[in-house]
C-alpha cells in the first residue's frame, strides 16, 4: 500500500514560526515590531473576523521584503535557511525522513511561502504560498494562501490519485492548528501537534 505522509509546518515540524523568524533574521526583533505596528490596523481587523489573513500576510510581507527581487529574495531564504536548521523538530523530521528512505511519499503542506520553506527541507516536497514578483514582491500571493480547505485543495492539485485510488492509499498527517483541521480530516491517521 503505498502511503502519503502530509505535514504542516510551522509549529508542526519547526518549532517556532519561520514567518517571524526570517523577518527577525532580516530586521532583528525591534524591526519586526516596528513592521506589526505598521500594519496594526490590518491586524486588528483581522482578529475581528473582518479582514482576511492571506491580505494581512501579504501586507507584512511586502512591508519587509517589497523591495527585493525574486532572485534576491531566494538567495537570502537560502542564508536564513542555511542558519536556521535548528528549527526543524528533529523527532518528526527524522520520522519523515526514515518514511522517504522506505520509499513513502513525503509532503510540507503550509501556509508559508515556499520560497523559504523549501530550502528549509530540501528533501522534502513543499506545496506552499506562492509569492508575485514582478520583478520585486508585488505584495500579493499567486495562490490563495495555503491555510483550511486550501491545503485539502493543493495535495488534490498535486496528487489527483488521492480523489480515486483511496483504497491502495494509507494517508498519514502532521499539524498543530486550526488551519490543519481540514488537512487532519483528510487523512487515515492523524497526529495533532506531534512531540
């Protein structure tokens, strides 16, 4: 039986936010302060239910890295990936790893953009938010932001199998939040917020 193993990112398989660590890498703590007061009103509107959280994603975003060109952008998620290893939970990403040798399908289905989650976990594929330069972040994203439903969306995107062959098929996921709920209901087995 061939098996998918589906993992969240942030909170799942690192163990802090990547979002707010490579703006931290790139401004320190007292710039990314600065950056959240600067998109305060956004954000209050957000936890109000009245503002969504890819737009508020998309205008922290730009506000830290909208003056980068996609080339420059990756080459620094390269150095933040290359210093930041040690963010990764090593118990799950070991399982994951020990999975792929036995020939297992491995996936990070996340929210955040893959520009850095990818060279975080090269090994690993990564269904991930995609960013719009053109030729500097836009400060939009390409794809609906890769949260809820939008996760269920993008591994059916990827794997249309999964809609039909269920029955030769063992689905395992990983998350840690509301935005894997969906992604966890998919799945045969389930593990929430995995030690």
């Amino acid at each position: 039986m061939k098996r998918y193993y589906f993992s969240d990112f942030d909170g799942t398989l690192t163990t802090t936010d990547s979002m707010m660590s490579i703006i931290i890498y790139q401004r320190g703590k007292l710039g990314l302060i600065l950056a959240l007061l600067r998109i305060l009103p956004w954000l209050i509107l957000m936890f109000m239910g009245k503002y969504s959280n890819q737009r508020t994603k998309e205008r922290l975003l730009h506000d830290c890295f909208g003056r980068m060109t996609k080339n420059e952008f990756n080459a620094f998620c390269q150095k933040f990936a290359d210093s930041h290893k040690h963010i990764l939970r090593k118990s799950l990403y070991d399982k994951l790893v020990e999975a792929q040798h036995n020939g297992d399908e491995i996936v990070v289905v996340t929210a955040s953009p893959e520009n850095w989650v990818s060279r975080l976990v090269p090994e690993f594929k990564v269904l991930g938010t995609k960013m719009e330069f053109k030729p500097c972040f836009s400060g939009k994203f390409l794809t609906p932001n890769c949260y809820a439903q939008e996760k269920v969306n993008r591994i059916l995107e990827a794997y249309p199998e999964l809609k039909t062959n269920r029955n030769d098929i063992h689905i395992i996921a990983f998350g840690d939040s509301r935005g894997d709920k969906e992604m966890l209901e998919f799945a045969d087995e389930q593990y929430y917020k995995p030690e």
